[in-house]
C-alpha cells in the first residue's frame, strides 16, 4: 500500500508499505523519504500516536489511493 506523510507543509508518499509492517520498521521508511531521523519521529493516524511494537494493521491504517 501506499502512506502519504505531511512533514513541514510538504506531502512525502511511501510505497510498498505492508499492513503487517511494524510501526519502527515503518519509521525506517519515514527516514528514506524524509530524511528525520527515527528518535526524532512523531508519528500518529486518526489522533493516535503510533507505537514501536504495534503493527500498522493496529491502527486500522489503509491505503490512501
């Protein structure tokens, strides 16, 4: 699937994202597409702050297209 991320008023799309990926390993590819580093991420969906050891199927995140 596909995630767009908003960061500093610019839209970033990450693909080949799986449902079953861990929120860090996902952080891993925030860092490709962004360039932050994972210690200074801060990531959320639907007004919840994503967790390490959650997968991204936890959050009931879906593809944007």
């Amino acid at each position: 699937m596909k995630v767009l991320l908003k960061f500093k008023g610019e839209d970033y799309e990450v693909n080949d994202i799986s449902k079953a990926m861990t929120v860090k390993k996902f952080r891993n590819e925030v860092k490709a597409a962004t360039g932050v580093d994972q210690k200074y991420q801060n990531l959320y969906f639907g007004g919840k702050v994503l967790h390490d050891d959650c997968d991204l199927c936890d959050y009931k995140i879906v593809s944007w297209q």
